[in-house]
C-alpha cells in the first residue's frame, strides 16, 4: 500500500548482483529494473551499484542505503498491515487490572483508534487468546521469548526508607511484560497486526 517500488527493485538487485536475475524474481523486463535503479540513484544523488562484466556490486554508498531500504519496506509493510482491513472480532486477554490500567490501554489506544472494529476485552485464564504476564526481567534487554508476540521492560522502585541515604537507583527492580497468544489467535492477521503495531512502540 505504502510501498515504493523502486526500493523492492533495489532489493532484488542487490540480493541477485544481477539486474537480469533481478527482473525475472520481480517479473518484470530487465529495461524496466535499469530505469526504476537509475531514477532511484538521480533521486537520492548517489551511485548504488558498480556493473563490472555483467554482475552488480553495491557501493559503498550503496551498502549504507541498503539498511535503510531494509527498514523502509519494513515500515511499509508493517503501516499497510496497520490500515488494512481486519474483520470484526473481540480479542480476549487475560490480565491484571493494574497492568490493565496502566500499560496496555494507553499502548492500545491507537490501534483501537484505526481499528474500532477490534473489542478488546478482559477475560479468564480458560477463555483468553492473549495472555498478559508480569515476570522478573531476563538477562537481555532485547531478546523476546519466542512463545511471545512483545516484551514491555518497566521499572520498579521501592520508597527509600527514614533515614536511608543510598541512591533511590539501587532499589530499581526490572520486570518484563510479555504477550503471549493461545497458538490458534497467534495464526491470526489480528494477531499479526498487533505484533507488528506493539514492535513499533516498544
């Protein structure tokens, strides 16, 4: 939907080294690669691809822009899920009320704001297709556990205290706040959306 088709072309070149490999993946003519290539290269100023004897390398400007062309489909990709069409459905989630309260509505607020044919509601363990569960932090701040969609890091402190002068920091404790979907929700494009919009934010 957001897609410019100039960075899949991109993509396919610099992922074959060839403009003709690239035109058959993407099937479309090989004049059709070279001209969306050298309009991408006018607009950004720059020289992507060196040709030497029928193959195709990245230059070093090239690297750089790949990274960027990486994320710039992702995001793409991600804001059509985002604005595509979902079919009406509540979405039960087992949950706190404090977790409730004060992390996931404020996260869900812009989803349900695209999305009001979504009903988020909170239900019992049983009956739940994302599970919301407050645990100890783990060692990496980044790694999320494969059985979960997102992982939320909040931090806890403790009132120092009267007459404890150690720094309100050493009281911090970290935990995680991950969503877990049952494995028939997981198989969902609502399930995927909500991914994809929680991976955005957190």
């Amino acid at each position: 939907m957001f897609e410019d088709f100039r960075l899949k072309v991109f993509m396919a070149v610099a992922d074959q080294g060839s403009f003709t490999k690239a035109a058959a993946v993407l099937g479309i003519s090989q004049p059709a690669v070279s001209q969306n290539i050298a309009e991408l290269e006018k607009a950004c100023g720059r020289r992507f691809f060196e040709r030497l004897r029928g193959e195709v390398h990245l230059t070093p400007q090239g690297e750089v822009f790949r990274d960027y062309a990486v994320k710039m489909l992702a995001l793409s990709e991600s804001a059509g899920n985002m604005f595509g069409n979902l079919q009406p459905c509540s979405v039960k989630i087992s949950v706190s009320e404090e977790l409730f309260a004060y992390y996931l509505s404020p996260l869900l607020e812009s989803f349900i704001t695209v999305h009001p044919e979504i009903v988020i509601e909170r239900a019992i363990f049983e009956d739940a297709d994302l599970t919301i569960k407050l645990q100890p932090s783990s060692d990496s701040a980044f790694e999320i556990p494969s059985e979960s969609i997102a992982r939320l890091r909040i931090s806890l402190s403790s009132a120092p205290k009267m007459g404890d002068y150690k720094a309100t920091h050493e009281k911090t404790k970290y935990f995680d706040v991950l969503f877990r979907p049952t494995p028939a929700f997981a198989c969902t494009r609502v399930c995927r959306v909500l991914k994809d919009y929680l991976a955005s934010l957190l």
